[in-house]
C-alpha cells in the first residue's frame, strides 16, 4: 500500500489526488461473475477453469499460482459442495477464516507513513448485531453453510466468528469495474479508517482489486479523520439514506446533507404546466405560481407513486425498457423531474435501452438522466463522469460527433478528478473515443 502526503502536516492537497492505494485482506469475486472474471485479479477476457475445483476462473497460469495460498485451502471444499454455489458471504467470511489461520491477524494496512490497522482493529459491532434479528438470521445461516465448508479445526468458536461476521458486514468495500458494476466484494484494511458523508470530499474506485482513494475537493491538509467516502449511493432521499445507514452500520448521519431540508426528493410537479417549481403533496397550492393542489391530484399523485414504487422494486434485477416506459408516461405532468422516483426510473430506462441497443432512446434518456445526476451525485462524481461518457459513446454511435465532444469533454473533467489520467477508464475508454470524436467532428467541419 502506498500512501501519499504522510501524516497531518500543513500541506494542502489538491482535487484529484489519490492519497491512499491498497491491496485487499480479502475478498471474492461475485458469484454471478466468476465464469467472467478472472478470480485472482478480477480481469475479464480468456479464462481458464481451475482444474480442480472446477468452479472458480484465471487468466492464466501466473495468476492460478499467486491465487494458491488462499484458493488450496477452498479447492477440494468447492468441488465436494458442487454443483452447489457458495453465497459471496459465506466465501469471504471462510477466506477470511482461512487467512486468520495463516497468520493473517498480523497483516498491516497502512493509510499513513507510520498508522496502520490490523484485522481485529476493524469495529465489530458485536451487541449492534446480537441485537439486529435480520443479522443474526443471517449469521445462524452462514455458520450453518460454513460448518459444512470448512474443517472443524479451522473454525473459532461461536463468539470470535460473530466478531469476524461483524467486521465483514460494516467494513466491505464493493469492488467495482470501470462501468461502476459490483464484480466482488474485499475488506481493504487501511481504507476502512474513513468515515461516511452524504456530501463526500473522497471517493474510492477500483483498478482490478486494488482500491484508489481519491479527493473530491481540495483540503488544506491530509488528515484522515476529516476524510470522508459514501457508503451508500447517494441517489436517495435524506430518510431513507439515514435509515439505510443505520440497518446496515449502525448510526444516524447527521452530515450536512442530511440536515438540509429536500424539497425535490419526493415533490409533485406543479399542476400549472408551465410552472416548474416543485410542490409537496400534502400543500394545498403551489408555494410559487398559488395553484391549486387538488384532492383529485394528490390521489393520482399517490397511485403514480405506488406503481413506481412496485415496478422500481420489480427492475432491481433487470431494467426493462416497456415497464420504464409506462412508468415516465404516468409520472409526467404528475412527479417533479427531480423527484427521486422519477430519476430511478431514467436510470432504469437509460440501462434498458442500452441492453436492447435502443441507441436513440439510449441518447434521450441518458440527457434527461444528467441534471438528476447533478443534483444527487454532485457535480464531481464518478456515475456522472460514466454517464456524460456514455452519453458522448451513444452520440458518436449515432453519427453526432460535435455533441459527442461536449458531452466527453464534461466526462474528462469529472472523471480526471475521480479517476485520474493513469486510470484504466481514463486511458482505454475515455482517450480514445475523445480523439475519434475530435477527428470526426473535424472532418465533419471540413466536409461542411
């Protein structure tokens, strides 16, 4: 792990610096993935199945044999559980127990020259989780699992496996690819130092398994305890983040972002169509134009927000671009465009699209998608830095090479921040499609 800028010392840092690189103490790919990424250093491409266990994939030979020390323990396990699949919990939780065994308590992650964290420096949360019913059926299963996976000698006794239970439930890192998708899941030792914020000066992205922390802004000095990454996606409203980061880490964020009152999260449109304000449900008229909140609207308004709702939850797994459809027809003139519903909804019409290769729907959904964007994520994040990329992608596509342009010259200025220029996105994705739109936007000038 390397760490730039060492201790608190009144050295400003400027935006876009990586102040912390680190290897994971653990982790697995995800099993809806491992037959497409490698399960040493999560590349995708030409992957060997490992002859043994039959389960898990490598690019190659060298990434088989540097994958060894952990995978030998969980080879023979894996095959004598086949064709059964090992939850993603259940395999980390025996890979950190396996690692543990190995003398893994003693392994160091640095976030500064000479502070580090061990393992057993990672909170537990130990009588948070005896208390949460939902977590301790959790645990009562995964033990179950683990008892079958792994040798009664390597397993600790029930209160030290509630301890590894606990720091495996609130220090995960999802491990994303260069679209932002959650290929694995690792505990990243120095990085779980950092605290959450709504409204973060920090970001963590990936390249492989290796996790970057960069700054979002710029601070007048390295101190870590003034650091501060989400732990949730931002897309949400002030009530349910908080309650999100309470069921799954146990405190009440008081950030910035949640004290201030949102307005847009869950506003109606105003019933005065050429009024944009936003208006809440329970007023009688609009606070900026005076019309009149019906009884009528407000009951549309709630069968609107319940069918979204339902269909939102049915597309967790799998957008699909009809359901998106009906859901904007319903919402218009009825939802504010930055009600929070009507953004997921976008979103899940934006990714339908570009599954079915619906390229011009692709293109209008990803625009409207934008200014929802920038107001949650903010303007300096990596999913709008992805999005103004995709955007610029879908555009070149379609022959629209000025607009292209613009659209990729937003994404370098947000993704050399988030990502920076040595930053695989940056170099394989962004560089290229920038110079094919600069090149044919000039030929397009020349042509004219």
């Amino acid at each position: 792990m390397r760490i730039k800028n060492q201790g608190y010392k009144r050295i400003p840092v400027n935006k876009g610096t990586s102040i912390l690189y680190g290897k994971p103490f653990a982790y697995v790919v995800r099993s809806v993935v491992r037959d497409e990424k490698c399960d040493h250093c999560l590349q995708s491409g030409k992957l060997l199945k490992c002859s043994g266990c039959q389960y898990v994939y490598y690019c190659d030979r060298n990434c088989q044999k540097e994958s060894w020390p952990m995978h030998k323990a969980e080879c023979a396990r894996l095959k004598k559980i086949s064709p059964k699949v090992l939850p993603d919990a259940a395999r980390l939780m025996a890979r950190i127990i396996i690692k543990l065994n190995q003398g893994g308590a003693d392994e160091v992650g640095y976030y500064t020259e000479k502070k580090f964290r061990k393992f057993k420096d990672l909170m537990s949360h130990y009588s948070d989780i005896k208390a949460d019913t939902k977590r301790m059926e959790h645990f009562t299963t995964l033990c179950g699992v683990l008892f079958q996976f792994l040798d009664e000698s390597l397993m600790p006794n029930i209160a030290e496996l509630m301890g590894i239970f606990g720091r495996m439930c609130t220090n995960s890192f999802n491990i994303l690819d260069v679209n932002m998708n959650t290929i694995g899941v690792g505990i990243y030792l120095g990085a779980s130092v950092m605290d959450h914020s709504c409204k973060p000066n920090a970001v963590a992205v990936f390249e492989g398994t290796t996790i970057i922390i960069r700054t979002l802004k710029d601070l007048p000095c390295l101190d870590w305890s003034q650091i501060r990454i989400s732990y949730i996606d931002l897309l949400n409203s002030n009530k349910d983040r908080r309650e999100e980061l309470y069921n799954s880490y146990y405190f009440w964020c008081d950030c910035e972002r949640c004290k201030k009152e949102e307005p847009m999260a869950d506003a109606a449109a105003c019933p005065n169509s050429s009024c944009d304000s936003p208006c809440s449900i329970e007023a009688d008229k609009c606070e900026m134009c005076s019309a009149r909140i019906s009884v009528e609207f407000k009951k549309t308004f709630q069968e609107v927000v319940d069918f979204t709702a339902h269909h939102l939850e049915k597309m967790k797994t799998m957008a699909y671009l009809d359901v998106s459809k009906i859901c904007l027809k319903k919402q218009k003139g009825i939802m504010h465009k930055f009600n929070i519903q009507h953004v997921r909804t976008l979103e899940m019409a934006h990714i339908a699209a570009m599954n079915l290769e619906c390229w011009e729907d692709a293109e209008i959904y990803g625009k409207e998608l934008i200014p929802g964007y920038l107001l949650y994520y903010g303007e300096v994040h990596p999913l709008t830095g992805l999005l103004y990329l995709t955007t610029g992608k879908i555009q070149l596509h379609l022959g629209k090479p000025k607009e292209a342009l613009r659209a990729l010259n937003k994404a370098s200025t947000i993704l050399m921040i988030t990502h920076g220029d040595k930053h695989s996105l940056v170099r394989e994705e962004l560089r290229p499609l920038f110079c094919q739109a600069a090149m044919e936007s000039n030929s397009d000038t020349h042509g004219a």
